[in-house]
C-alpha cells in the first residue's frame, strides 16, 4: 500500500519542521517529506490541504480493560478508540485482572493486541507481583515478554523498602519505573483535593502533601540507587518545583500529567459530579496552573490521556462511592489543542508532548515524521468543531467530565505501520 | 445554576444551604413562624399537604431526625412512609437509584434523604423526575440544611437580630454537615462574626474561606459571644489520632459555667443533639438558664414545616 | 352598576347597625386576612366586644395550594381564646367564590368547636362556586367574573374600595 498525503501542514517535533509539505508513504515507512522517491505511484492519495499532518500520538497511559473488566470496554473497542484519537502507540497500565505479573498474561495481550486494528501496545508490567507491593515480579522475563517499564499504577506502595529494592533491582538491568507518587496514609479514605473546596463540600481531602511526601522518597531512592524513574500523574505545583529542582541537579528523571488536570480543578466539582472524581484528584487553580506553565517551560514531559474507561453503573452513586478516573483517549489531542491555544505555544511544541516526548520516555520507534522511520501519522483539522457525547465517542467508557462540552480539532486519518487504521466518516 | 431553585428563582430542593439567597432563607424562617401554633391548637394539623406522599430515606440511621420530619409531614397532613436503609458496601450505589426509581414509581411527591455519602441528596436531586422535591437531612459532613435553618430559627427568636451577633461554633467542625450549613447561615443572614473553635485536628482545610475566623483556644474564641454552638463529637473519634481522650477534649474545649461565663452574659449555647455531656458541654450548662437546646428541637419541627410547605407548593409538587 | 364605588365608612357603620342586636357575651368576631381583617377592626370597635378580635390566616387551608403554593407573606392566624362553644362572627372583606370562607371554617374547626358561625361580608359581589351566603352584608354588586373588587387601606388608616 502506498499512500500519498499531500498539501498538509507537516508538523514534525523531532526535527522542528513546521512547513506545507507532501509524505510518501510505503511498506509501512515514511518514504519521502517533502519530495517523492523516484517511481513513487500512490494506491491512494489523501488530500490533506487545510489539515496538520503529524506523528502518530503515542500516549503513556492508557486502559484497554483486558484482561478482567471486559464489561466496561474490550481491546477492541479502546483500541479503536484510541485510533479515532490519532493515537498510534499507547503504554498499559498493567492494573487488570489478573494484573500484568507474569510474562503469560503480557504476551496475550501483544498477541490479542496485534489481531486487532489500531495502535500498538506496549505494556508496562507490575513492578510487584499481584501490584500488591510486596514482592518484586520478574522483570526481566516480563521485559523479553514485551514490557516497556514498570509500575505500581495507582496500587498502594506501603513498603519502602520493596521500593528501594524495586528500584535497585531495575537499576541493575536499567529498567525503568514509572511510580505515580503518593502516600498511602496520607491519602487515606480521600476522594477530593484537601482544601477549600472539599471543605465546604464535605468531601474526605487527598492533601498535596501526600504528592509531595511520596515524591521526596523516590526522587531520594532514585538518586541513590541510580534507577531510571519516570514520575505518572504529577498533580501538584510543589510536586512540580520538586521535579524541577531534580531535574536542575542532573537527576535523569521524567515526568507527565493528565490531560484532565490541565483544565479541570477542584473547583469544578461543585456539582458533586463523579465523572470529577479522578486519581489524582483535582487540584486548585494555583496547581492546575503550575501544570499549565511546567508544560511551556518544559519541566512536564509528557502530557497522556490516563483512559480510564468505566461502566456507568458505578459512576451513577454518589461521588465517595465512585470509581475514579475518566475516558480520554479521544480527548488527549482536543486538549492538548485548547492548552496551546490559550497558552499561546506553537503546535509544534504542543504536539510534542504528546507524540516525540512520550516515544523517548517509552523507548519506542514513532513519534516522528523522518524519513525512514515507521509510517505512524496522524492527520487532523485543528479547526473542526464537535461536541463530545456518547454518540460521538468510540470508546465504550462515557466516563468523561467533558461530556456535552464543544472540543476544538479532530482528527480525519490515523495511520499506524502504512494502513489507514481510522478514516473519519465524512 | 443552583439546582436548588426553579428557573424564576424559587425552592424546588432543600440540598444546601450554600448559595440560597438570604430572600428565602428569610421566607422559610417567616413561614416557620406561622407553623409556629399549629401544635398548640386541639387540631394539631393544616391540611396543606394533604394527598402528598412524603418517603423518609434514611440510608443511615437517625430516629431523631426521622421523627422531627415525620411529625412536621403529618402535622401538614402528608402520608409519610419511613425507609431505613442500611447500605452495605455491597449494595450501594445501584441500590439507590433503583430505590429512587421504585418510590417514584409509587407518586412519591417528596424525598427526605439522609446518607453518609456527601453529595448523595443533590445525586438523588439530579436523577428524580421533576415533580418531585428532595430534603437533605443530613448527606455525609456536606450538608445538614434543615438543622442550620431551625439554628437560625432559635437564634432570631433569642437574638432578634442577626447583623449585630457574634457566634461561635465549636468542636469537630471538620466532620459536621451541621457546622458547615450553620457557618452558610450565618454568614448569609449577615452576621458579622462567625467563628469557629477546635483544635487543628477537627477544623478542616481552608475553612476560613467560608467566612469564619478561626481559634484554637477556646477562651479567646468564646470572649464577647451571643450564641454559642457545641457541636456533637462522635464516639469513635474521642480517642485516636484526632484526639488523645475525651477528657482532655473536655479540658480544653468542653462548655463549663467558667467558659460560659467569658462570653456575653445573656449569650444563648445550642446544640443541635444529641449532647454528650462531660464531653463537649457540662451538664449544669446543658441544663441551665441559658440553655436554648429544648427550643432547638421544638422550633425544629416549625421549620421543617416551612419547608415541606413552600416546597411543595413550588407549583410541580 | 355604579361607575365608581360607594365610600367605606357608611357601609361598616350599617354592617354594625344590623349585628349588633345578634351580639351575645360569647360571640367573637374573627377577621380573614388581610382585608377582613380591616373590617373586623372596626366592627369590633364599634360593637364593643368584651373578648378580643381574632384574626385567620386562610393559606393553609387553600384548595388552590398545589397549583399556586404558599402565599409569599403569611401571617399567623391569632384566636386568643378558646373558640369552644363560642358564637363566631367571621368577618371578610369581599365574597366571591366562597372558597376563602370555605377555608376559613375548616381552619376555626381545627381550633374547637364553636357553637355557631356566622358570616358578615362588607361586599357581595356575586360569582358564587359554593353553597354560601353570608349572614350580614354591607353591599351588593354584581361584577363581572373577569374583574375584581378589592379593598384597600391608605396609610392613614381609611380604607377604600375599587375596581379593576
């Protein structure tokens, strides 16, 4: 299959290019920017003139419910999902049932991944086995099985010395860990961000400080043992500075937020709302802002989707009782968009975070548009208008706070290895 | 938009009394008023509400409350049917919509809802078809509407006035629906110093963005005060990480007659019940002269009157 | 039908003259907010009742409750004495429908049972929904359904009637 897209403005972070430009496309590569090779004749051409053609989105977090929660989505339906949102790799969080542990379970969901349509799947393995936090999995069988990194997810590490155990053990085989950090007394019985808002609202609080205290032993741990670490989910502002400042001292560390935290705020729940109710939760303005402002000065890294659909059952109790977390894989480049727009930075560096950026942190091919590299690209109108309902939502999750919001750009093609994996209906 | 109020400004639900404009909470207190005789009379009931199928829908426990509402419906003439559910971890959230869902399902005109969960009477609010009303009694450490209203009730009757007072509430203000609809009371109707005593453990975050000055010593707090409000300390709470004892807790902020005696001499100590005594208050207050608690409870049932009344007559009732 | 209605005064003072020889030591007048109320005052005064007037406040008793709900100002009806036995004299401004008074007696039977209730109107303007009739009548019109008479009182105290 060869594939021509032309007239569409090329936006490539890895090598700064913002420009109109024709790709070729063959064999599942990018065979020509800008000028055709020799002989190049296209089975199919995509007009692409008014739209921005970019590298494929490669998101850090994304839940594809399988195995175990097949009842609130399928690979299927996520994977689809997540190619309507131009995302073309994604990492999964390794929280299922039975959780990644074993190098069986990663293996069937690369085999049951690579049968379907849409992006590839790169798991990211338990870091303990059952995530129970108590005893370190097999990270090197889970690492030839195909695991990217490992993680708790949003399992409760109680123990530090597990954690300092884990990270040495990576370290020695230069695995890497992604850890979302938060104390786990701290952060007992909470359901909102301590403060304020959840104050009047009655609501148990999360205070920041259970961010930042968990933050400062594995940012400690991490300088000790040497271990690659990779920070999920930062919520705060002082979690931020803290990076910064580990960061600033020559600690290789990274870090994302969720794209909801960019926008949304602890003073958005006051309609009790459980499609709010998300982990981490909500912040106040002061932190969404900080957010805002370290992914334009670049102390974020990464910006991901944290997909978390669920069934609506277990949204429509009141907001305590709720599972946390929200649907977002159709949403990571709507956001991302709205960010750059009133944050005022060029598309290239939003696109950034969420395509070349992520690669890196994974360690994956994509991300880019070089010639060469794999044919993974998203091609999207940064001016279409759209309304975010269940109808217009691939995935089987609805969970979204966005629900009945108007989101600005859409994406109209995916393609992943070569193949038109989305098409938008027109 | 408050979710409380019909579109041309009204009462449709009792869910908070954050954001209720003074206007009605000064109706709903006028109108308590008017309810204020009807227990005296030979009749002791106005057939306002007769016909109206009112479902008490109690997710947690509480006769008192139960019954202060159960007697406020009848006295309005109202069939009230009592629910007791005890929610268990396993049956919860589906439970209550199908719950919601079934009551409805039998012309319920009016929900009276009390749940551990904050927020669980304006989910309820969110998903019942729009004839019906729902009253908060009571959801999680959110809210606790009717209890602040008759607290304003018993303040204007002893005080006349709200906007020369000086109030203090006291104790477990972190986990008291009770204090935080007290404090939006307070502050709507203007008075000019709402204050709010504890130790560090029990007030929570932030709590002055509500509008209260905050103490820790009880003595500063309670010096020139009109109305004193003890609030309720659990039991599960008097020993632990919140507090060492409750004799201690007694010690430093219990309401003893040399406490009392540092605010105003004609000051007036609530309680919204029921009292611990030798925790947070000292018998001989509890029990003394300018103890108001007795009234509290008779006002109570004046008021939840009120508001089933105005309520129901929003015109969808 | 006159163009413009007759003055108060004259009309109170013939209301008081035909009650008067029915008055009893056990008869109470009792005035329907707001306009009866006005009259009952007078009438009181000018009968020289030894017990006090009482005053009703009809919102609770409305048959229109659900459909209008609850009067933005209501006032606490006041009998401050003990309505057992008692020969009532019920007093309003203006009959119509005849469902104020209609409340009006449900509400005096939540109180006790009275003798006896008699009903003293300052105006009859006709359009009857009920089957009552007042006893004592200060005048009779005859209105269109689609207008109203009301009664009302100017700061210095004289009340005055209209049309509208």
């Amino acid at each position: 299959m060869k594939i021509h897209i032309k007239n569409g403005r090329v936006i490539d972070p890895m090598s700064a290019r913002d420009e109109v430009a024709d790709i070729y496309v063959a064999a599942g590569k990018i065979v020509g920017n800008g000028h055709a090779p020799a002989d190049f004749h296209a089975n199919r051409t995509l007009d692409a003139t008014g739209l921005i053609v970019c590298p494929g989105l490669v998101d850090l977090s994304v839940r594809l419910r399988e195995p175990g929660f097949e009842y609130r989505a399928t690979l299927e339906s996520e994977m689809l999902a997540a190619a309507a949102g131009g995302i073309t790799s994604l990492a999964c969080p390794p929280d299922t049932d039975p959780p990644l542990d074993e190098p069986g379970l990663v293996e069937m969901l690369k085999f049951r991944a690579r049968n379907l349509p849409g992006p590839r799947v790169y798991p990211i393995g338990a870091m303990t086995q059952k995530l129970e936090g108590q005893m370190l999995t097999e990270m090197a069988e889970l690492t030839e099985a195909g695991c990217r990194a490992f993680t708790q997810a949003d399992a409760p590490m109680t123990d530090t010395q597990v954690l300092l155990r884990a990270m040495e053990y990576a370290a020695t085989f230069s695995f890497s860990l992604w850890l979302r950090p938060q104390d786990v007394s701290l952060a007992k019985g909470g359901v909102a961000h301590d403060g304020a808002v959840a104050t009047r609202l009655g609501l148990p609080g999360i205070p920041a400080l259970a961010e930042t205290v968990a933050l400062a032993t594995i940012l400690q741990l991490a300088r000790e043992t040497g271990a690659r670490v990779h920070i999920a989910r930062l919520s705060t502002r002082d979690g931020i500075a803290m990076v910064r400042a580990a960061k600033a001292q020559g600690l290789a560390v990274t870090c994302d937020v969720a794209s909801t935290h960019v926008h949304l705020s602890e003073n958005d729940l006051v309609s009790f709302d459980s499609h709010l109710h998300l982990v981490p939760p909500l912040r106040s303005l002061r932190d969404r802002d900080a957010i805002r402002e370290a992914l334009r000065d670049g102390s974020i890294d990464a910006l991901c989707s944290d997909h978390t659909p669920v069934d609506e059952d277990v949204k429509q109790v009141p907001f305590g009782e709720s599972a946390a977390g929200a649907s977002g894989v159709e949403l990571l480049l709507p956001l991302t968009l709205k960010w750059a727009r009133e944050m005022e930075v060029p598309l290239l560096q939003a696109i950034d975070l969420i395509s070349w950026k992520p690669a890196q942190i994974l360690g994956v091919p994509g991300g880019t548009l070089a010639v060469g590299s794999c044919a993974d690209i998203c091609i999207f109108d940064e001016t279409a208008e759209w309304v975010v309902t269940s109808r217009t939502l691939a995935s089987q999750g609805d969970n979204t706070p966005f629900l009945n919001h108007p989101m600005q750009g859409r994406v109209r093609y995916t393609l992943i290895d070569g193949h038109i994996d989305f098409e938008a209906p027109r | 938009m408050n979710p409380q109020l019909t579109e041309d400004g009204r009462l449709r639900h009792l869910l908070t009394l954050d954001g209720l404009p003074r206007a009605i909470l000064m109706q709903i207190l006028d109108t308590a008023e008017s309810f204020m005789d009807v227990g005296e009379r030979e009749v002791k009931k106005v057939p306002i509400l007769r016909g109206k199928s009112i479902f008490n829908l109690f997710f947690e426990p509480s006769t008192r409350t139960r019954t202060t509402f159960e007697i406020a419906a009848k006295r309005l003439s109202a069939d009230v049917v009592n629910l007791n559910i005890a929610t268990s971890s396993q049956t919860k959230g589906e439970a209550i919509l199908d719950t919601v869902d079934n009551l409805a399902a039998m012309h319920a005109d009016m929900f009276i809802v009390r749940h551990s969960q904050s927020g669980a009477a304006h989910f309820i609010a969110r998903h019942v078809a729009p004839h019906i009303s729902v009253i908060n009694a009571g959801d999680g450490r959110h809210a606790h509407p009717t209890q602040g209203l008759l607290d304003m009730f018993t303040i204007r009757r002893f005080k006349g006035e709200f906007h020369n007072l000086t109030v203090a509430i006291v104790g477990d203000v972190l986990h008291s629906r009770v204090a935080r609809s007290q404090i939006h009371a307070l502050t709507t109707l203007g008075v000019p110093e709402v204050r709010v005593i504890g130790p560090k453990t029990l007030l929570p975050t932030g709590v002055e963005q509500m509008g209260v000055r905050v103490f820790h010593d009880m003595e500063a707090g309670l010096a020139g005060c009109d109305v004193i409000i003890m609030l309720r300390l659990q039991n599960e709470r008097m020993k632990g990480a919140l507090l060492p004892s409750a004799q201690e807790y007694f010690k430093f902020f219990g309401l003893t007659p040399e406490k009392l005696a540092l605010a105003k001499p004609d000051a007036i100590v609530m309680h919204p019940g029921p009292m611990n005594r030798g925790v947070e208050i000292d018998s001989e207050v509890a029990d003394g002269p300018q103890s108001v608690i007795l009234p509290q409870v008779t006002y109570g049932i004046a008021v939840r009157m009120a508001v089933m009344a105005l309520l129901a007559g929003t015109g969808n009732a | 039908m006159p163009a413009s209605l007759p003055d108060v005064d004259p009309l109170i003072v013939r209301l008081a003259g035909a009650i008067a020889p029915t008055i009893t030591p056990d008869t109470v007048i009792v005035g329907i907010h707001t306009g009866g109320v006005w009259v009952a005052e007078r009438l009181h005064a000018m009968l020289k009742c030894s017990l006090p007037l009482g005053t009703l406040d009809i919102s609770f008793y409305r048959d229109d409750f659900s459909r209008i709900g609850l009067h933005p100002q209501v006032k606490p009806s006041n009998l401050p004495f003990d309505l057992e036995g008692r020969d009532i004299l019920l007093v309003d401004d203006v009959l119509h429908s005849g469902r104020t008074v209609r409340a009006a007696m449900n509400e005096l039977f939540d109180y006790g049972r009275p003798a006896s209730i008699r009903l003293a109107v300052l105006v009859d303007r006709g359009g009857r929904e009920l089957p009552i009739r007042p006893d004592f009548t200060g005048l009779e019109l005859d209105v269109p359904a689609h207008q109203n008479v009301n009664l009302s009182r100017l700061d210095d105290g004289h009340l005055t009637l209209s049309l509208a």
